[in-house]
C-alpha cells in the first residue's frame, strides 16, 4: 500500500526567518552582537552624543548685547568662571552634603538590609520589601512637600519634639551655625533629612542584594574556627557587601550631587550645584555656563568611582 506524503510549500519570509534563526544559533558571537546593537547605538547616540553637545556648549559664550550665545568663537571663560570662590563654595557645599547623605544612608540601610537578607523569612520578608519600595510608588513631589508640612515649625515634628518636653533641643539644633535656621524646613538639616529619606531605598535593595550572596557556609565556617561576631562581620560580612554598598553609594551620591528641587523647596536660600545649573539655563539664558557647570558632577561622580575601584569596592563582583 503506497503511502502519500502531503508536503506544504513553505513560504519565502518563513524561509528567511528559518535561515536567520539558524544562522544566530550556530554563531552565538553574532546573535549577542545583535541584541547588544540597539542599547549600544541607543548609549552612543543619545546618552554620549548629549555628553559631546554640552561640552561644546562649555566653550562658547554670551553676546554682550543681544545675551544670544556665540558660537563664533570658542573661550575657555566658562571654566575659569567656575574657579571663582562663590562657585567653588557651590561645589564643595554640594560634594558635603552628597557625601554626608551617602554615610547616612549606609549607617541606616546595613542593618535593615541585613535583617532582610539573613532572618527575615516567608511574608515577614515581602512586608519589609513592601515597606522599602512603598516610598517609591508615590510621587516624588507629593513626598517632598509631605515633608515640608512635617518639617514646618507648626509641622508634626515640631509638635511632638513639644509633647516631650524637648523644645529647647530642636531650638539648640536650628541655632547651631552651618545646618540650623528658622525651622527645619528652611535649614540645611532638613535638606539632608530629606535627602535621606529620599534616596534610602537606593541604598537598602544593592546591600541586601549583595548580603543575600554571601554563602552562608562562609559564616559557619567562621563561627566553627572560633572567630567574634564582629571579627566575622569585619573580615567576611562588610568586604563581600562593599559591592552593595558601592552600587547603592554611586545612587545616592549622584542623586544628590543632580537635585535641584528638595533644595528649592526645603532648605535655605544657600545654592547647590543643581540649582546653579537651573536658574543659569532657565533663568539667566547662560547655557554656555550652566554647561560648563554640569559637567562638574560628571568629573565628581569619575573621581569618586575611580577612588572605590581603587579602594576594591568592585572586586567582590
């Protein structure tokens, strides 16, 4: 009994397709070269060509009489600009705060990190992932202004620094020379309080990430050879976490390094680095200026990454 075989003409873009797929399969080198193509060409088009637009920006200037940018001619006055004591000020007040923002949020996220990763279990632990990420599912200004009515000097702090009798501390605090003022809403530790709460799930996700990776056979094994609790977290826990730590540090130090609105609406009248480069460009039109002036945090941000390689914060990866 013969037996007849029904053979379907494939169609010509179904063979096109089978001979790509075949052809990606057999050569992974090019099938990874595909995928990696459009977020390289995205990065270099977009992210490096903005890069190269603003730093040309930086050597051009303002026509004294129509306050137009010149392109005619290239200076390097910007740059010289930025060495004047009033910008240098800038500078250094905005790299303190970045860094005293970072430790804060290091000292603070560890420990919670560290619960997270190694005893919180079951639904204890999406609670507490929940509890770091519900910030973040809001609206930033809805939570910045939020803490302006907190901070207020008829704010629920305020109240309840009253309620305890403690009045006289926070009148202490905001006399203090340098982070005080009229209320915490217009001083420099209300900027920084912000600031922490802000970016803190920054910081709590890298470090738990990074302690959740630590073999567990390696604590053990410290335990069994006789070592401390602090000798074990010194010498495993914290070196296999500085990873973590450096991820969420890169966070929340450019983070602050870049902002510009908690600034504006909590704080003093003294200026950051983000606020300069708003009101140069928004403001004044000078964006030759507020370009050379941007660049500044993306020089920091080098110096620092390069300063945690060369410390090994980015050998445990």
């Amino acid at each position: 009994m013969n037996t007849a075989v029904l053979t379907v003409p494939r169609s010509g873009n179904g063979g096109v397709m089978r001979r790509v797929s075949d052809l990606l399969y057999t050569r992974r080198g090019l099938l990874i070269a595909a995928l990696l193509a459009p977020p390289l060409l995205w990065f270099g088009v977009i992210y490096l060509g903005s890069l190269f637009a603003l730093l040309a920006n930086s050597f051009f200037g303002l026509d004294e009489f129509s306050g137009m940018v010149d392109r005619s001619t290239l200076t390097l006055q910007n740059f010289r600009d930025l060495l004047q004591p009033t910008n240098v000020d800038v500078v250094l007040r905005t790299v303190t705060m970045a860094v005293a923002v970072t430790l804060a949020c290091i000292a603070i996220a560890f420990p919670v990190a560290y619960y997270m990763a190694r005893y919180a279990r079951g639904s204890q632990k999406a609670l507490l992932y929940i509890a770091v990420m519900l910030p973040l599912w809001s609206s930033y200004l809805v939570r910045l202004y939020a803490w302006k009515l907190l901070l207020a000097k008829e704010g629920a702090i305020s109240w309840v620094f009253a309620e305890m009798h403690l009045s006289w501390l926070l009148d202490l605090l905001l006399s203090t020379p340098g982070i005080g003022g009229n209320s915490l809403s217009f001083s420099r530790i209300g900027t920084f309080v912000v600031f922490v709460y802000m970016w803190l799930p920054f910081m709590i996700l890298p470090i738990q990430a990074a302690i959740e990776r630590i073999p567990g056979s390696l604590l053990e094994a410290s335990g069994d050879l006789g070592a401390a609790p602090s000798t074990t977290f010194w010498k495993i826990v914290f070196p296999l976490a500085m990873p973590g730590i450096a991820a969420g540090s890169i966070f929340t130090f450019s983070l602050t390094l870049g902002d510009f609105i908690i600034p504006q609406v909590i704080g003093d009248s003294t200026l950051f680095i983000g606020q300069v480069v708003y009101r140069q460009q928004g403001v004044a039109g000078n964006i030759p200026f507020a370009a050379a002036f941007s660049l500044v945090p993306i020089m920091v941000i080098g110096v620092y990454l390069w300063l945690a390689k060369k410390m090994g914060a980015f050998d445990a990866l």
